[in-house]
C-alpha cells in the first residue's frame, strides 16, 4: 500500500531518502523553509561573473563509499577536483596539511622525510604522555612552533575559545604528512558536480512520486497528516527548544568581488590571531574546468550561533550533549517521524556520510513496511 510521507528539509537527507520512498511506489512530500532546494549544499550560478558559488561555505565530495559515490554519479557528472589548501602565517604562505615542503619551508631546510620525522620529534613535547586537549595533543605531535603558526589561531577564530579548553578527539591523528602530498583528503574518490549540487538534488528530487514545496515551514503540529515524517530540521527546534537551545557555531561570509584570480587557489586558510577571519574561498577555483575571467571570493567569520542565525557547526560539549541527551528522551516518546542528517541528529555530517545515512535509514524504513516492526526514532547511535 502507498503511504503518505513527509520530507521536513530538501537536503542531501530529504532528498535521498524521499527518492528511495518514491521509487519503492510511495507518495513523497518534501518541503523546505527556504526558497531553495539542496540545504546548506545550495550552489547557484552568480549572475554578475557566471560562477558557480558554495552559497553556504564551500563543498567538496570526497569519499571511500562505492554505493555513494556510484549514487551521486548516477544523478550529477563529477569532475576531478583535489582540494589543495594554503594557509597565511606570519607573513609567508604555506601548504597544509602539513607536509614534507611545509616543514622545509616553515623551519627553512631541505629535510628528507625520515630526516624529517626525527626533526620533529625533536620538537614534539614528549613530556605530554596521554594527551587530553587539543592543545596537547599538538603539542605533542608537532610542537610549538607548527602549533602556534598553524593550529592555534585558526583553532581560536574556528571555535571562539582556547584550545585548551577543547578535547583532544578533535585532533584525531598525526596531522603531518613526511612527503609533498598536499591534497587534503585521503578518498578515494574526491571530485564536484559539474553543474553544482543543487542541479544534482533537483534530479534526485526529479520523480513522479515526489512533491517539492518551498518556503514552507512545518512543525510537529503538522505531524497529523502523513503515515510517517523524515525531519531533517534541528532537533530542538522540533520542541520549540523547550529544554533550550543546542549549541552551534555559526558563519558569516562577507563576500567581495575581484576581476581576475585573487589568491590563485580556492581556499587560504588564515592561521594568525589578528587576522578576523579564518579563511578566504574563492569559488571560481571549485569549478577549474570554467575558465572564469572574474570572481567571487568569500572571507569567513565564524562566530557563535544565536537564535536568528544558520546553525553550522554543533558543538558537542560536556554541556551540549547533557542537553542532546534530554531531547532524546522526548524523541523517543514520538510516533511516526524518524530524525536525520546533520540537525536532526545534531552531529557534524560530510555528504557522503549524509548520503550513507540517509540510504541506509530509507532502506530501514522499508524493510519494516514488510514486518510491521517499529520503525526507530533514530537510524544511528547519535550520542
Ligand atoms: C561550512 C560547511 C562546509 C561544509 N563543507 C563540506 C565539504 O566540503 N564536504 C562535505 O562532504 N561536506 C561538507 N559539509 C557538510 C554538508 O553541508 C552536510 O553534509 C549536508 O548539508 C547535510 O545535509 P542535510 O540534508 O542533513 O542538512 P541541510 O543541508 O542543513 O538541510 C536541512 C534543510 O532542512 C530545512 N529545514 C529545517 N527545519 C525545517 C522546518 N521546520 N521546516 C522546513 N524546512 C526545514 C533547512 O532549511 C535545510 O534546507 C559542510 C558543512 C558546513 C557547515
């Protein structure tokens, strides 16, 4: 039997879940408080210069997952793309992660890489044995002078408070590579949507059993009329923050225009304190392939989120999961609706992670269909 289902977000999790609803025969309602498709992911070509601008912050697929990488090129032609990020420090430029040519040019040497690893054991402070803060753990693998040049501030600016003061996990391993590979993600699969993300989610939307409806803002009283509910909005906000508000970090781009190439490279990162933001993207640069004469750049604040504001980054905490854990419980007294992607779940999600998530929930969802079981509130452990 069909049944009536509602999408709240036309994300990446909106619509990958509501795309394998429909083609399983059920009707699908996905709806979205903004006048766009494709969630924070929204690309839109700029009119003034013709490129193809990350409205939202940049975005670069990146992935070890077949399934998802073989999904996204069933709805969207990729082109290579590797993500080669530079960093300003104290009046020099450098390229992270920090590399083999990164260590030579910082500590002005001509080091091999097992001349290299030693050099900076020699600097890493072997004093810390099992490190607890983020600073720690920096300080112990690189030492203070990488540390200071290329974690400390940014880390500042990133999070609005000391390093110190967060946990180690957020510095998860050896951040250093002992040769000149720049490219910052380790997938295998790594690329961009030729036409942007938001022409990829309009084809994964593209099915005669889904209905899009924007500028639409639905809540729990809506619940009423749908047989179940994907909500892919904040998870407070489904409560009207009635415990209080989860904490997130926030962005604001300040975008400026240039005639010509700006930094030669689509993202420089800014490591020093006194430099307000932590980092200059131009867009142009995500779409190599366009040959854009003029650009468009955005400077990236990150500041801490208020009620008016996007939530961008959760936080997570002691404080904020005490407070995830309590909407939890009121989660798990609700009926029909299932919480997902990076709000409904209050998690930092990549897309392809976001995709993972959303196929595996779908399939879930189905599957229950044919036993009758329960369907769980939350897909995966969110804690
Ligand atoms: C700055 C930044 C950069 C990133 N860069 C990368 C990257 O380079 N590579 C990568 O893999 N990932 C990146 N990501 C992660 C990526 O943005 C997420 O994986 C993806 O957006 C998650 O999709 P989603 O559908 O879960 O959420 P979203 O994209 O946030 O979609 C949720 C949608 O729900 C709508 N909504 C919320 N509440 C309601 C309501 N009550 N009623 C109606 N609509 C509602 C919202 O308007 C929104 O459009 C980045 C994230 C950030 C913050």
């Amino acid at each position: 039997m069909a049944l009536r289902c509602l999408m709240v977000g036309a994300g990446l999790s909106g619509a990958v879940i509501g795309r394998a609803l429909a083609e399983a025969g059920h009707n699908v309602i996905v709806v979205d408080a903004r006048d766009h498709i494709a969630g924070n992911c929204h690309t839109e070509r700029d009119a003034a210069t013709d490129v193809m601008v990350h409205v939202y912050g940049p975005h670069i697929f990146h992935t070890d997952d077949e399934e998802v990488w073989s999904y996204v090129n069933r709805f969207e032609t990729f082109l290579p793309f590797k993500n080669r990020v530079k960093t300003t420090s104290q009046g020099a430029v450098y390229s992270l992660p920090i590399n083999l040519h990164t260590i030579n040019q910082f500590f002005g040497k001509t080091l091999r890489p097992d001349e290299a690893r030693a050099f900076l054991e020699s600097k890493a402070d072997l004093s810390i044995d099992d490190p607890q803060t983020f600073e720690e753990q920096a300080l112990r693998f690189v030492g203070r002078d990488l540390y200071e040049a290329f974690f400390k501030g940014y880390t500042m600016k990133q999070w609005g408070c000391s390093p110190s003061e967060l946990p180690a996990s957020i510095l998860k391993r050896l951040p250093v590579r002992f040769n000149y590979d720049d490219n910052y993600f380790f997938h295998k699969y790594q690329g961009m949507p030729e036409n942007g993300y938001t022409a990829m989610v309009e084809k994964i939307l593209d099915h005669d059993n889904i209905a899009v409806r924007l500028n639409t803002r639905v809540g729990r009283a809506d619940m009423a009329d749908y047989d179940h509910i994907f909500y892919s909005g904040p998870i407070d906000g489904w409560f009207d923050y009635e415990l209080g508000h989860l904490g997130y970090r926030t962005l604001d781009f300040e975008r400026f225009d240039y005639d010509g190439d700006y930094q030669g490279c689509a993202v420089m990162n800014y490591g020093d304190i006194d430099v307000p933001y932590t980092r200059i993207t131009e867009h142009k640069h995500f779409s190599p392939w366009e040959n854009r004469k003029k650009s468009v750049l955005y400077r990236e604040y990150s500041r801490a989120c208020t009620e008016s504001d996007i939530p961008y980054y959760p936080i997570r905490q002691v404080a904020e999961k005490t407070l995830l854990a309590e909407y939890i419980k009121l989660a798990e007294q609700e009926k029909n609706i299932t919480f997902v992607g990076r709000l409904g779940t209050y998690r930092y999600l990549d897309m392809d992670v976001t995709i993972r998530e959303a196929l595996d929930c779908a399939r879930t969802w189905l599957a229950v269909q044919e036993t009758g079981q329960k369907m769980p509130v939350f897909n995966i452990s969110v804690l």
